[in-house]
C-alpha cells in the first residue's frame, strides 16, 4: 500500500506557493497537507466568520478519539513524524474497518480539486468503491491548478455540490468566509461518542480535527499530516558516492561545492532553485497565518519582519549570481524533477513523496539511480530552527441544508476513504480491484495501466488515516523518509498559530500577495534588496501594522498555540 502523503511529480521550475502546495498535495495513492487552526473570534453562523475557535472552546466541539488497533508500524511516529511501515502486507490477511456498508446507495455529488485526467463515470474504480462503502457518487472532478476559481465561483452561486473538498492553499479572499455560510457543523453527527459509529473518522487525531474548525463549528472533515513535514533538499546519492562528493553541511559550504561541481560545458548545474530549503535552514517561517510568531522578547511579528527573512533571500541570489542555479530554473521553465533525473542538477526541492516518486519511476532506466535527502543545516552549520507545519490542510465539508441521508452517505464515504493502513478498505482506496487496476508480484501490488489511469487522487481527497509511509515495492524509502522527518522533527518547534484555523479579515486578504513574486526577482536578481525592504514598510504602513494588533488580540483570547 502507498502513504497517504502527498505524492506528486515535482512540478515546474521556480513553483508559486499555491501551484507548489498544489503540487504536494496530489498523490498517486493519497494525500496530506498542513495549515492553521484558530477559527471564530465570533463564533457560530450567526456571528463572526473570521478569527478562530481554540483551548476549551475547541475541544467541546472536537470528536471523541480511538485510535486504531489494526496495524502496528514498524517505526512510530516520533518528533512529528509520520508512521512507518518497512514490511510487506500480507494481502490475504488484510483487517476489515467498515464491517458493515455505512451507506445507504443514495446518490450524492462530490466537488475535488484533480490533478491529471479524470477518469469516466461509472469506471471500474468509482463502481467497486460505491459497491463496498454502500455509496453512489457522481464525482464532480475539477482541474487543481485553477481549483480556487472555480470554488469561488460554485461558493458565490446558489448551487453547491453535496460534498465539497477545500484545501487550505484555496482560502483566501471571500473563499475563507464562504466556508463558514456555506458548509454545516457536523458537531450533531461527530461530536463527541457520536464519531464512534464511524471508526475510521474516530481514529483520525484531535488535532487534525481541531483543524476542522471554522466558524465556531466543526465543518472539515481533515486529512491529517505529519507536522515534521518540509521540503526536502534531494540530491543524487549515486553520483555524489562516484564523484566523491561530502554533502555540504552549512550554508558557506553548500555555495564552495556548487561552485566545484557546476560545468555548463558538461550540462551539469549544481542545484535548481533552493529558496524552499533556504527558508527552513535559516529559519523563516511559513507564509499565511502561521507566520505569526511572538519570540522571546514577547513581541508578536510576521515572517517577512524576521532578519532570517533577508537572510535567506540573500544566499538564494548568491546561488544564482554564481551561476550554480541551472539556466531553466532562472527562467522559470521545465521540469527540476526531470534535469534531476537526468544529471543536470544534483540538488533540488520537492516534497517528501518524490523521494519514492523518483526511486520507482527509474528503477527501470536507471538502476544505478539514488535519491537522498539532505538533512537540513543551520546558518552556521549547526542545528537548524524548523517550525512545524499544521496537523491538516485539506478538507471535505459537507453543503448546509443537505439531507440527512446525503450527509449519512457522505460520512459513510469519509469514513471508507480514511481507513487505515493494513485493512481491505485502504487497499480498495489505494490500488482498486485486482486483477483490474493491479497484480501482485513477490507479494507486492503493481497497478496495471487501467489502475493507473482510474485509481488516483479521487476517494484519497475526502479524508485519510493518521499520517504513515509504507511501501512495500521499496520499503527502505518508506524507513528513510521516516528518519529523516524524526531527524529534522527533533529541531521542530510550534509557532503561536500552530493547530489554529485562522480566518483573516477579508480587508487583509491580499496585503502579502506581492511578496511572491518579489522574492522570485529579487533572488535572480531582477530586484534590489532596497525593494523588498521598501515594500516590508509599505506591508507595516498599509495595514500590517492593523493585522498584527488583531492577532494579539486573538492570540490573547484564545491562547498560544505552543
């Protein structure tokens, strides 16, 4: 069975946050993601829809947690770490979680963002689903890189699918508020023992579902994720190991080797565009409600206000003005995941599900083929200052005014698709039928073309399990990401957002949106330092300032989240 951690390809050279965290969230079996949790200064439908819902509040609201006993993993969670499971499974002794059909075969719609073509309705996929959860979904799959345009849309209309997957890189603008006019408590059905009648759901930790809080109410049914998740610096363990590499263990270091290793003459550049990995060795927090931070001196700031925050821009611009960067990663053009593969970057950033992504995609062409991940340095070559990422960040909510057998139905379907690892349901999730979309092969599942085309990020987006890895094809991945998220987890700490689900005024929705694109031309050089500076003050000056004394004031009534 596959991990229910994001699993993509790894994108486009030089990705926006959105497209990025797009990228990271899809899989080819399941998916995670990671965001904040405050969630109603007001409180319930009827008052506020920005703020939070945290401490006390929160947990009055929260289902009542059982974890499950099904499979032990090899290599707990430990330092926030997702689970690991190194063995085989043994398919013909496969646990059951949904003893009995939640559903009742009342059809509902589903609304999910889709990476990738769709595959028809009524595939073999979507029709063994439906007949082992007792559901009949007509999917309403829609393309995820351009999934917020069209859930604004569906959000301002009067028409709004049954079930509907938000992910938390999608919640700006009117869309934050809409989530809470728009979706139901679930409070009546989960709260409490009354989650007991899904098990799987009850399984999934409070903290995840503290997430699911907007509104004074409980409305997202998570996806939990590991909060030891960062982006990993990859580089080719196999030709470090033939040229005789040591892999740099400061930033100082990293800039010399770059500079020995990188031959345009050879087509061989030491790295793609390392700003992901430059904000995790020097410390920057992450964008959105979770850069806010108060430090020891008691002072509450944003990320872009941290000295790290220039610091880090600025030895990102020194990768690219000593011509380490390679050319399309400047332009912004391509695939880094594909020049990684072929030898001409040795480094480059991507999610954690690349590091099994790439080890099975050339396995075949390459079998000399090696990916690492490279633990994350400090300034000075010392411990780093990593911030955990939230404990879920992708969604499936439920319309308001939606019948009690569609809200049933719906909970079945959530219910199916967060079984656990080790059970008939997250085999059925994640490889289909056999004999249809896979084989088995020395014990391990392979999908067929057929299950490559149908079973994918569908089912896996309306919840998922506590995180885990497993792979049994390449169960040594699965180990390596595990310790490396405990290695890094170790240097883990919370920011004063962690486990909120924060709402912002709508009047500050776009105050950070030029940021983005000033970080991409400033480290290519395209941009001043003095500029960033410059709009740093326009940021206090035009309403950061405001925002900041409004996360005070949430922060002081709800509490700190570390």
């Amino acid at each position: 069975m596959t991990p229910n951690a994001a699993s993509p390809s790894s994108g486009p050279s030089g990705p926006s946050r959105r497209s990025f965290l797009a990228s990271t969230a899809v899989a080819t079996a399941a998916v995670a993601g990671g965001m904040p949790l405050l969630a109603a200064c007001g409180g319930s439908d009827s008052g506020s829809r920005e703020g939070t819902t945290s401490g006390k509040a929160a947990d009055k609201l929260l289902p009542a947690y059982v974890a499950s006993t099904v499979a032990k993993p090899d290599l707990p969670s430990k330092n926030g770490s997702a689970a690991g499971f190194t063995g085989k499974v043994d398919l013909a002794a496969l646990a059951t979680s949904v003893p009995d059909k939640l559903g009742t075969g009342a059809p509902f719609k589903i609304m999910s963002p889709f990476w990738g073509s769709p595959p028809k309705a009524g595939c073999a996929y979507y029709t063994a689903l439906d007949a082992a959860a007792g559901t009949k979904v007509t999917w309403q799959n829609q393309d995820g890189n351009t999934y917020g345009q069209k859930l604004g849309a569906v959000l301002a209309s009067s028409s709004i699918p049954d079930m509907v997957v938000v992910p938390s890189w999608e919640l700006v603008g009117k869309i934050s508020n809409a989530v809470t006019a728009k979706f139901m408590d679930l409070g009546p059905y989960l709260a409490g023992d009354k989650v007991k009648k899904y098990p799987n759901l009850a399984a999934i930790p409070s903290d995840a579902w503290r997430m699911g809080i907007f509104g004074g109410a409980l409305r997202g049914i998570p996806m939990p994720s590991a909060t030891a998740s960062w982006i990993v610096p990859y580089y080719r363990k196999d030709i470090f190991d033939k040229k005789g590499y040591t892999v740099p263990g400061s930033p100082d270091e990293f800039l010399s080797w770059a500079k020995d290793v990188t031959s345009a003459k050879a087509k061989v550049w030491a790295c793609g565009d390392m700003n992901w990995t430059a904000w995790n060795i020097f410390g920057v927090r992450g964008s959105g409600p979770i850069g806010w931070n108060i430090g020891d001196d008691g002072k509450l700031t944003y990320r872009i206000e941290q000295p790290e925050y220039l610091e880090a821009l600025e030895w990102t611009r020194k990768l690219f003005d000593a011509g380490v960067v390679h050319p399309d990663d400047k332009a912004r053009s391509g695939d880094a995941g594909q020049r990684f593969t072929a030898g001409q970057i040795l480094v480059f950033n991507s999610d954690m599900s690349a590091w099994y992504g790439k080890t099975a995609e050339q396995a075949a062409s390459q079998p000399d083929f090696q990916i690492e991940g490279m633990d994350i340095f400090g300034v000075d070559g010392g411990d780093p200052a990593l911030y955990a990422a939230q404990p879920a960040g992708i969604w499936s909510m439920i319309r308001k005014g939606a019948s009690k057998t569609t809200i049933e139905n719906a909970l079945a379907a959530a219910d199916f698709a967060a079984a656990p690892y080790g059970t008939k349901e997250r085999m059925l999730v994640d490889y289909g039928v056999e004999g249809t979309h896979y084989t088995v092969k020395d014990g391990v599942p392979v999908k067929t073309d057929q299950g490559n085309s149908e079973v994918i990020n569908a089912w896996v987006m309306l919840a998922a399990p506590a995180a885990y890895y497993a792979h049994p094809d390449y169960p040594d991945v699965a180990r390596k990401q595990v310790e490396w998220q405990q290695r890094m987890g170790a240097f883990m700490k919370k920011t004063s957002t962690y486990g909120m689900n924060i709402v912002e005024p709508t009047r500050y929705a776009n105050l950070s949106s030029q940021f983005e694109q000033l970080e991409i031309d400033y480290v290519r050089g395209n941009r001043k330092l003095s500029d960033v500076q410059a709009a740093i003050s326009t940021w206090k000056s035009s309403g950061g300032d405001k925002l900041r004394d409004w996360y005070k004031r949430l922060i002081d009534k709800n509490g700190s989240g570390n």
